[in-house]
C-alpha cells in the first residue's frame, strides 16, 4: 500500500499551510519594524535636508544645501519648545512656531545665507547656506 501518489496528496495541502503561516509571520515582523523606526510620529521621514532641535541646538548648526531645497526641522527636546527665527536678512523669510515636537518645512528658493535663531533662547544659532 506505499504509494507515492497518495503520499503526495497528504503532503501538498500540509505545506501550502506551512507557507501560508511563514507569509503571515513576516507580515508581522514587517509591520513591528515599521512602527519600531518611526519615531516621529507626527510625520513621515523627510527626504530632504533635515535639522535636528534637540539637546538646546540645531543640528548641523550649519547646513549647505541648492536653491530650490526644502529644510525640515525636527523639533524633538524632551518637551522643550524652540522655534526657527530668521535674523538679518532672513528675517522676513524663517518664522516657524513654537514647538516641543514635530517638523518645521521651508524651501529655499534664493541663493544667499540664512542665519536663524530661536526667540526663547537666543544662545541656538543655526545658518543655512544656499547655493
Ligand atoms: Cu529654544
């Protein structure tokens, strides 16, 4: 009674439920390594230039980037709020809110170089160079 047909009608239905839970098992871990690297919540990764304020400064303090980028600040200090301030002739170009958390966008459009700092704690000083 050995036969091979009927040996492989008992294993076909077995390994399409193996293949079936192995999909399902990296589905989850798919899904765990998505949550695990966004831990911004607020936003979806950037893909431009990113400055980071945290730890009472920006980061990079300067940052070089080509006309017609956008900036993204990533406010991120443990609850502390900063802002983005232009200063000299920046002024009238960078003014984001105060914020403890989340991003801050703007697209440079205009070669030059941007000072800015923030109105709580005029010691953060950030410069973007446009080319
Ligand atoms: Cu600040």
């Amino acid at each position: 009674m050995h036969n091979g047909r009927t040996s492989t009608i008992h294993t076909h239905p077995r390994r399409t439920r193996i293949q079936a839970s192995a999909g399902a098992v990296a589905l989850t871990f798919a899904a765990l390594a998505g949550c695990s690297s966004d831990e911004d919540p607020s936003a979806a990764a950037p893909t431009g230039p990113v400055v980071e304020v945290s730890g009472m400064a920006y980061s990079p303090a300067t940052l070089t980037i080509d006309a017609g980028e956008t900036v993204t600040w990533e406010f991120d200090d443990r609850g502390i709020a900063h802002d983005v301030v232009g200063t000299g002739n920046a002024a009238t170009e960078l003014r984001s809110t105060l914020m403890s958390t989340g991003t801050f966008t703007h697209t440079f459009t205009d070669p030059g170089t941007y000072d800015y700092t923030c109105s709580l704690h005029p010691d953060m000083h950030g410069t973007i160079v446009v080319r």
